[in-house]
C-alpha cells in the first residue's frame, strides 16, 4: 500500500499480513492474504465487505487477538504480536476492541463500574503511576465513562443483563474508554442492536472520535452506516483489500467492479424506482482461492489477465493520492471510465 504524504504519520500500520487457520484434512483457511492498512491518529477508517471477506479476522490481528503467520503489525511504535488471555503489552492498553456481541464481551457476574475499574487499575499500573489510586477514586471515574456514553450515574452497579442490547454495547464503548484510548477497532459494533440503537451507537462513536481525536477502524458490511460515519473507506474480499479511497470517492466514483456491485445492492429510498441488485455468485472457497484475480469468476468485466494474474493494490492512472484499487481493468483504463452494468430498474 502506498503511504499518502498528505495524511499524518500513521498510528496503526499492518504490513502484508497474513493469518492462516487450519483445517483437518484441508488445506489451511487463509482468512487474511497479504493484508497492508495504515490508520492516522484521529481517522475514521470504515472497513466493509461480505461475510467471509475478512474482516472481522483483520481486527483480531490488529488487536493481537489472531496471531499473524507473516507481516507485521505496529501501533504507535509497538509491535501487536498475538497475546495469551492474561497478556497485554502495557504499550497497548490505548488500543481497545468493541465487539459485535456485548453479551459475549462483559462478564455477567461482576458490575459494569466494577469492570470498568479494572480497566481503570490496569491502566494507572501501566503509566507506572506513583500514588495508588483510592477504590472511591476508581468508582468516580466508572461513572463518568458511563456518563460519557449516555448512561446515567445508576448504570455502575447494575449487571450487563440488566440493560438493553443498545445499553449493553454503550457500557463495553465506555469500559473501551476507559484505558483512555488512542484507537478503537470495532467490530460490526451495531449488527446485532435494533435500528434506533443502530443508529444512537454509531452516532456516539462518530462524536467521540471527533471530540476527543480517537482513531477508530468501524468495521461493518452495511454501506449506509459507514458512509455516514468514515472519513476513509477500506473494501475487502477473499482475505485481500481490493480498493481504498475517501468516502466520497468511494461513494461517488468507485473503481472495483467489487465496490460498484456493494454500493449497487445498497438500498436508495429516493423514489427513482431503481431496485438494489444483490452480487451473484457465491465467495470461493479461502482455502483455494481462484488464481488471478480473487473476484474474476463474479465480476463482469473480466478480462484474460484477471484469470491468471493478481492485481496489486495500486493508484488507477490520473488518479490523486487515491483511491487505490486492486483491478486490471481499473489500473488501465484509469479512473471512471469503467462500470459494471446498471442494475435493472423498476
């Protein structure tokens, strides 16, 4: 991936990862293929792609949940390796993970104040902090984390299964909050909350990345949210980023006939009439991948080339700094001067 001068240096970069999970009597699933993504202090990086496209493995790697077989990845200068259950670099704490399910992410048997103050402890324990903390002092800033996400003062001695499933997401943002963060890798952090909740939480992760500068990675398969929410879009399929861009030029002029039949399926209520169009075909198998071009047996513009050889991410040609996109089609005949049929209309 080529590094953007205009951009501040990175906080996050991931270096052509790779993450393998193996299968008995199969060959390994690659779930990630050479992956290269770098997030700036303060960016809203939205990843987005079909189920199985990897990105749900791609948080886990940044996060060192899911250990990388080969490349690297580095947050504000320290190195993410894989980390045991009890393990985390204290260089790390300011890069925090909310997950797709809250239920699943906090523990049912302790508070919600108590498990945001341990992360409270862990964090002091980490800066090194000469004077240790009083447990009141740990208490009060439970509850202004869970102030901050628009949970009343109440909220620190309730359990999780005492909330609604929008509370619930709110309270693991506020436990997240609470290693004061630098960046947050969110995981589908709305696909299982209701459309109100959907949108209430989005909306609070939008509005603390901009307040406060928090990087935050918003990974998620509905367009319509990330375009609402991004500063910068990253599109995936079959373990690989195949394009990268701006929201607007995402939006507005995407290259790959990928993006193009995403933002096609995508649902326009503006009463033209047009309907969405859902991609056919079905996503190949990780673990034997097609040669070439990993999207060549959907796409519609497939040439010779996209069946033999594999595109790089690269600059379309009278392109600026971006979008990058990983298409032979694309990288010839330059940017918006290709497009995958029409969806049909009503």
């Amino acid at each position: 991936m080529s590094v953007n001068a205009s951009r501040p240096a990175p906080l996050l970069r991931v270096e052509d990862v790779v993450v393998e999970y193996p299968r008995k009597g199969l060959p390994p699933m690659r779930a990630l293929a050479g992956v290269g993504l770098e997030i700036a202090p303060g960016e809203v990086v939205g990843i987005v792609g079909e189920s199985g496209c990897g990105k749900s493995t791609l948080a886990r790697a940044v996060t060192g949940l899911a250990p990388a077989h080969t490349g690297s990845v580095t947050f504000d200068g320290t190195p993410v390796g894989a980390m045991g259950r009890r393990r985390r670099a204290p260089g790390l704490l300011p890069l925090q993970m909310v997950f797709q399910d809250p239920n699943a992410s906090l523990n049912p048997r302790r508070t919600i104040g108590a498990q945001i103050q341990e992360v409270v402890v862990a964090r002091e324990r980490a800066r090194g902090a000469g004077r240790r903390r009083s447990d009141p002092e740990n208490a009060r800033e439970a509850v202004e984390a869970l102030r901050r996400v628009g949970l009343p003062d109440g909220a620190a001695e309730k359990y999780p299964h005492e909330f609604s499933g929008g509370q619930r997401q709110r309270a693991a943002i506020a436990r997240a909050l609470a290693s004061r963060p630098k960046m947050i890798v969110a995981d589908e952090p709305v696909s299982a909350l209701d459309a109100s909740a959907q949108a209430a939480v989005a909306n609070l992760l939008r509005d603390l990345s901009r307040e406060e500068g928090i990087a935050l990675a918003f990974i998620s398969h509905d367009l319509a949210v990330v375009g609402a929410l991004a500063d910068r879009v990253v599109v995936m399929y079959l373990g690989r980023v195949v394009e990268t861009g701006t929201v607007e030029q995402i939006f507005n002029a995407p290259q790959h006939p990928y993006t193009q039949a995403l933002l096609a399926a995508v649902p326009v209520p503006d009463g033209s009439g047009t309907r969405p169009r859902a991609l056919t075909g079905e996503v190949p198998d990780p673990g034997s991948p097609p040669p070439g071009c990993r999207f060549h047996p959907r796409c519609p513009l497939a040439v010779g080339r996209c069946r033999s050889d594999e595109p790089a991410l690269l600059r379309a040609p009278g392109a600026t700094a971006e979008p990058e996109v990983a298409c032979w089609v694309a990288q010839e005949s330059g940017p918006a001067t290709h497009t995958a049929p029409a969806p049909p209309t009503a």
